[in-house]
C-alpha cells in the first residue's frame, strides 16, 4: 500500500499529521488507546470513515496471552501526552489514505500497530 496526503479535512484541506498523542482526534486517541491496552492480539474490522476510526459498530478486539510473560496493558496507557511511534504515524496515515473502509484486521505487538490486512480490489487490466 502506498501512503500519501492525509485525506482532506471538512474544508478539503489534508488533515495534519498529529506528531503527539495530544494532537490526535478523539477517534485516534480512542485507537492508540486500545492498542496500548490489548499490548499483544488483534482488532479485526475496524471501520474507517473519512480518515479515522470508527467504533460503531465495535470492532472485535483478541488478545494474544504469553505464557511467562507480563501481559497486562502498555504503562504508556496512563500517559496524556507523548511523542508518537513512526510505527503509529503510519497506521494513521494508511487510514487516512483509506479514506472509508474497513481494515479487517490490525496485528498488535507491544501496544504498537505490527501490521494490517486491508481487503482492496487489484486491476489487471483484463477484461
């Protein structure tokens, strides 16, 4: 998948890319959020409108248990603000990219975005 601009805006301006946690919509925060709570699984079909999450209807949400291993949520959860991982400014600019969609699947590891499955039609040129 090729990433570019942020989709536009309400005012057909690119949304701007958020570089903190602060600067993130109320939707993104909700999604960094998740993942730094789920720490290890998956969120499948997660539902994208006009460039951000989506929560209804919820998505579903697996959690990978190791044993021997601590598996509770990312201490980063109780934090209001810091500096976003690239790892999490390129899920959120793949999902601007998006645009409106559904990413099937979202692989998560370590409370960061691993990586996703996208379901997206491939042209040939075959008739």
């Amino acid at each position: 998948m090729v990433v570019s601009a942020p989709a536009p805006d309400d005012d057909g301006r690119p949304k701007p890319a958020a570089h903190s946690k602060r600067q993130l919509s109320p939707s993104r925060a909700r999604l960094l959020e998740m993942m730094q709570a789920l720490n290890f699984g998956r969120i499948e079909q997660l539902a994208i409108i006009a460039g951000d999450p989506a929560f209804d209807p919820p998505p579903k949400v697996t959690r990978e248990v190791k044993f021997g291993s601590k598996n509770g949520q990312r201490p980063e959860l109780s934090l209001h603000d810091f500096v976003l991982k690239s790892e999490v400014r390129a899920l959120f600019d793949a999902i601007a990219e998006i645009g409106d969609g559904v990413i099937d699947v979202l692989v998560v590891k370590h409370g960061l975005p691993f990586s996703m499955q996208v379901a997206e039609r491939i042209h040939t040129g075959a008739a």
